[in-house]
C-alpha cells in the first residue's frame, strides 16, 4: 500500500461523513437562524429556545435524507469490500 492509495481512501471517507452530515448539519443551521430571526424580532433573549426546533428540524431531516444516507453508506462500503483484494496487493 503506498501513501497515495492510503490517502485516497481516507479522502472518501471523509468525503462520505461530510455528505452523511450535511443535510441534518444545514437544517440545524436553517432553523436556529430562524429562530434566531425571530427572537431579534420580537427582542426574546431565551437561550433554551433555540433548541427544541433545532432538535425537530434534525429529527425531520434524519427522516427525509435517511434512504439517501443510506445509499451513501452501502456504496462505500461495497466499495472497501469489492477492493479488498486490491488492497492487499
């Protein structure tokens, strides 16, 4: 195994986590600068009150993105299985 095949590989996991945690990472992200909005809005400085819709938007996109994730996952783990042999070489 040389460096460059090592180094390969570590790409497409990190490449397949980032992807894996985008769409829950980007919907925590959308709604806690709704409510961010909306507690500038209405001068509500409740720190707790960020939370609970943050929690929801992750939970509804684990529910819509989990058969992509999953899609994502298998093939990257189909990928390390078909190569075992050529990795061993």
């Amino acid at each position: 195994m040389t460096p460059e095949f090592v180094t390969g590989i570590f790409i497409e996991a990190l490449k397949t986590a980032i992807f894996l945690a985008a769409p829950c990472l980007l919907a925590g992200l959308v709604a806690g600068v709704l409510v961010s909005m909306f507690q500038t809005a209405t001068q509500i400085n409740e720190m707790t009150l960020v939370f609970i819709p943050k929690m929801i938007a992750v939970v509804v996109a684990l529910l819509v993105f989990i058969p992509w994730m999953l899609q994502i996952i298998i093939g990257f783990t189909q990928n390390l299985f078909i190569n075992i042999p050529s990795y061993i070489r």
